[in-house]
C-alpha cells in the first residue's frame, strides 16, 4: 500500500481507546488523524485528556494531538475505530455509516443485526461479505463491522477448529474475566481485592449467541446461526487483561482428548484472512503443560492477537474439556477490530 489510510478512533482515552493507539502507531496501512471522545476531554491534547496506563509508551504523534467531538461533522477520516459505550454506539454509529466511514466497532449495539458482520476473520472471514447487503439496505455509502464481546473471541476460536473436525453440539463455559474488560477506572478495588464477583450485566446473554453467528454459515438470506446450544457463567477476579474460559463440549463425532489437540494445532485461518498486518501467527496454540494458559505468562502470544488452549481432557458429563484464554483488550478489542478493518482493505469493501 503507498499511502496510508486515515483513520479516527471514537471512545480514544478509555481502555480499549488506548489499545488502538498503542496498535495504530507505525500501523503499515492506517494513520491517525482524529481522536475523539467526551465533553470532559474535548479541547484539550490527548497527553492531558487521557489517562495512560498501558505498559507501552503514550506514541509521541499523539501526544499533542487535540481530542475532538465524536461526530461525522468533527472528523475527516475513511475508517472509525469506536470504543464507544454501547449507548452511545447505537445513536453514533450508523450516523457515520451513512456519512460514508467505515465503522469498526467494539460495541454490541449492532452485533445482532442480520446484515452486520460479526467478525472473527480467521474465524468467518467470509461473512464480512454481509456489507454489500447492509450498504443495499440502509443506502449507506460506509459501513459497520463489529468484533464480538472479548469473551466470546478465543473460545470461538477453539470452538471453531472442533466444530470443523467433528462437528459441535453444546458447550458448557465458565469465564474468569480481567478488570481491562470492565473499562477505566472500572470495578471499584475494595470490590474485586480479595475477590470473585459472579456476575456481569449482559455477558452471559452475549456469550450464548454471539459465537452461535460467528460458527454461522453465511447463504443468500444471511448467517445461519449454528445449531450449537451454550449455557455461559461470567465472573470477574482480579487479573488486570486476559480472559480465561473453562469449556466442556459435546461434539457432533466423539474425539479423544489427542485427537482435539491435533485439530487446534492444525487449524488455519481462512486464507484470505492469514497475511493480514494484524493476523495472529499462530491464530491457535496448544499448550502442553498441565498448569496453563495462565494469563499473566500467556496472554501476549503472538502480539496478543493468538488465542491459547490448553487441559484438553475427557469430561464426564459431556465430551471433552479445556480452558483457552485470549487478550481481551488486544484481540478481544482494538487488536481484533484493526483486524476487521485490514480484511475490509483487502476485499476492496471500503
Ligand atoms: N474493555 C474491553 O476489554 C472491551 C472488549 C470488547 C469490547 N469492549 C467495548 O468497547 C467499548 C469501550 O470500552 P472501554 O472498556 O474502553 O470503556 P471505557 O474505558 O469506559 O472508555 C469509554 C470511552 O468512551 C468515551 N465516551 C464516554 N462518553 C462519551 C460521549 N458522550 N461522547 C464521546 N465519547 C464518550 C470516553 O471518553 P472520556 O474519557 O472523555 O470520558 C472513553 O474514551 C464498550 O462498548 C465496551 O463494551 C470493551
């Protein structure tokens, strides 16, 4: 690509705000011309407005660069990243798919609509192809994309390889979930120190259907949901990034435990979706060891972006078990939606 594509981030001072412009910066496609975010932050450089607090440092292009309104009107741009708040997303969003940006979004405003795609691109890189329909229905001359909820996104990974070798009938899943995926500042800390907090608002619900779309089959009337029944418990400790998941499946043709671990070590993106700037290399990996994948040793594989399994066992009750974990603010949020918008790039969609 000779010249780079501008792109804004909505939502840029918040968790998965910043995870963009640690991603953005020396992007070899994408350059950031915009920053939005609040009344709070508006008017004042991004250094002040923001809180930083990832490991890596604040990009120093960004330091200086004035936050601005998040409206079509406010940005000059072809691709928004949003880290919106959901409520937010769903008034904003389709404002600037109807101004003609390609809206890559971590909300799940729209995720349930027929003609969005809910992506994992080396998952379903193929039902990106929804965007033609979405633009006919809507008159649109952008778009919105959207990545699933950060826990739904290793699991469907693993899923994925197993449901493709021997098919899948019910997944049983308990998730232990870092604090980044509540936001900043988040869960307040006299709550979580010391703690497991057996309930977030509106998790169990998406982590029941979202990867019912993403194991989809796309035909001419949409995504098919896959005839794959979840039952999800959500709970919160007190790990600062990385989803871990404990599933139990049943699957379409029984596996042995070695068998299963074969699939996950074989498994590939789809092909248009595997030399992507930001494609996990490897986008699974087994591990070995009877003790992991542990977030705090696991969680950055392949840049954050792979998604890790591991304990692959026979379970009593239904076939198998194991646990994967995922970054969820790298490939569960920013990492996964900058993934979107390259595949986007690359099927001449934008
Ligand atoms: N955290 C994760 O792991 C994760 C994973 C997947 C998806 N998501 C989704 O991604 C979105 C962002 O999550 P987050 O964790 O980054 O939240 P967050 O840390 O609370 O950040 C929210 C961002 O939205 C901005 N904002 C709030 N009200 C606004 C308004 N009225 N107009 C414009 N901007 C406004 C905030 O700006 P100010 O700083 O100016 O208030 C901030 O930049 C949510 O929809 C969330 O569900 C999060």
């Amino acid at each position: 690509m000779t010249s780079q594509i501008p792109v804004a981030v909505l939502g840029a001072t918040g968790s998965v705000g910043q995870r963009f412009m640690s991603l953005l910066d020396n992007h070899p496609w994408f350059k950031v011309v915009a920053l939005a975010a609040s009344d709070r932050s508006v008017g004042q450089p991004y250094e002040k407005a923001c809180r930083w607090y990832l490991a890596e440092p604040l990009p120093e292009w960004a330091r200086d660069m004035v936050v601005v309104p998040a409206t079509p009107e406010a940005i000059q741009a072809k691709i928004v990243f949003s880290a919106l708040p959901a409520d937010l997303a769903k008034g904003l969003e389709p404002q600037f798919a109807q101004a003609g940006f390609a809206v890559c979004s971590n909300a799940s405003s729209y995720r349930r609509d027929a003609d969005v795609p809910l992506l994992l691109p080396e998952v379903n890189a193929d039902h990106i192809q929804l965007i033609r329909q979405q633009r006919q229905n809507h008159g649109w001359s952008g778009c919105i994309l959207t990545n699933p909820n950060c826990t739904s996104t290793g699991l469907t990974v693993a899923l994925k390889a197993l449901q493709d070798a021997f098919g899948l009938k019910k997944a049983f899943v308990v998730s232990l979930q870092a604090l980044s995926g509540a936001g900043y500042p988040g869960v307040p800390s006299m709550d979580i120190a010391d703690n497991v907090i057996p309930y977030i608002g509106g998790e169990e619900e998406k982590v029941e259907w979202e990867p019912r779309k993403m194991l989809g089959k796309l035909g001419v009337a949409g995504v098919e949901l896959a005839e794959v029944k979840f039952s999800a418990h959500t709970n919160r400790v007190a790990v600062t990034d990385g989803h871990t998941v404990c599933a139990s499946v049943e699957l379409g043709l029984e596996a042995t435990p070695q068998q299963a671990i074969q699939a996950i070590r074989e498994y590939q993106a789809p092909a248009s979706a595997r030399s992507l700037p930001s494609a996990p290399q490897p986008a699974l990996v087994y591990r070995d060891e009877s003790d992991r994948p542990q977030p705090r040793l696991d969680r950055m594989t392949g840049k954050g972006m792979t998604s890790i399994v591991g304990r692959m066992r026979p379970d009593p009750l239904l076939h198998l078990k194991f646990v994967t974990l995922s970054h969820n603010t790298i490939r569960g949020a920013a990492g996964g939606s900058i993934y979107n918008a390259e595949l986007l790039v690359q099927e001449g969609l934008l």
